[in-house]
C-alpha cells in the first residue's frame, strides 16, 4: 500500500495542511496520508493539556476525505514525539518495504540535522518538503537524505496567526471547535 504520513504539532490543523496532503495525494498517487498528532513536539514549547484538543480538530478536519487517517501514535505515547519511533512504528504495522513517505515543511526540514537520531531516520524516510512563501533550501546541506521539494501554490497561513484571531481562518469544523471549548485565548 502506498501510503504517506503527516506529522506534525497542527495547533491548530489549517486550510495549507488538507491542501498539502491533497497535493501530494495527486502528484504522487498514494492510496492515503496519515495524519499524525505529535503529543508533545520535542522541539517546540507547547501545552501538553491541548493535545487532546489537537487531535480532535485533525479528525474533525479531515473526516470528509475518506484517503485521509489519523493515528494516535503519538498522541498514546503521552510523551515526547519522536519521529524516529513513530516511523519504525509506523512501518511495522503497514509491513512497508523500502522508505516511508513522509510530509515536511521547510521550516521543520532544516532544522532536521537536529532531530532525535537523524542518522537512523534518514534512512527510513523518504521527505516531501512543501517550501513556505520564499523559503529556500541549500541542496548541498542535505545530500544525506532521500526528499524531493514539491512545487505547490502555498497559502500563507499560519497556525500561530490562527491562534490569535482565536480560531478565525480555520476550517468551519475547526473554527467552532476553538470556540466551544475556549481554546487560545
């Protein structure tokens, strides 16, 4: 089966994340993407008493894509998220042979050298960066990894900005999930 994860912190998940996993749907013709809720990022300072709420609003978000899944992987570990454990996980349960393919942004991809033994998933993944608006990648400081960086139409928005208009420019699902329960403010 030729499946593709999305890992990430998606706090909150936004228009740019469902239109990255259609795109890379399409261009690459994988029969799903996984959606997979870090409970607590290991590079990022976040309130672990939301990731209840993170994972919600991805399984509210994608649940009228049927090639779209979420994984509690990482949201049952109710620790550190690693990337590295998640894969191998990952790639037991689906018996995959060869690299799992695995949705990254420019922002997290460069900072990849920096991640739990990187050395270890380099070899288990193959990365399809999506660039935000202006960012660029020096090839040469990544001839270690298999990735490809994807052309896509980008839409600038950002979790962060979400967050502070309180849940406005999310999805509908979404939007009134930060609402009813009083996220962000």
């Amino acid at each position: 089966m030729a499946i593709c994860i999305f890992p990430g912190t998606f706090n909150p998940i936004h228009q740019a994340h469902l239109r990255m996993a259609e795109f890379a749907l399409q261009e690459f013709g994988f029969e799903k993407i996984i959606f997979i809720p870090s409970y607590i990022p290991p590079h990022k300072d976040i309130n672990k008493n939301l990731a209840a709420h993170r994972y919600n609003m991805v399984k509210l978000a994608i649940s009228q894509n049927n090639k779209f899944e979420i994984s509690d992987i990482e949201y049952k570990s109710e620790g550190k998220s690693y990337s590295l454990i998640t894969v191998q996980k990952i790639i037991s349960e689906y018996n995959i042979n060869g690299r799992l393919n695995f949705i990254i942004g420019t922002d997290a991809f460069k900072d990849i050298k920096n991640w739990f033994h990187t050395e270890e998933l380099s070899k288990l993944v193959h990365f399809i960066v999506f660039p935000r608006v202006g960012d660029t990648i020096d090839k040469d400081d990544y001839k270690e990894y298999s990735y490809e960086i994807v052309s896509m139409p980008m839409i600038n928005i950002s979790s962060t900005e979400i967050r502070q208009k309180h849940g406005i420019g999310a999805e509908k699902e979404v939007e009134e999930y930060i609402k009813s329960n009083d996220l962000y403010d």
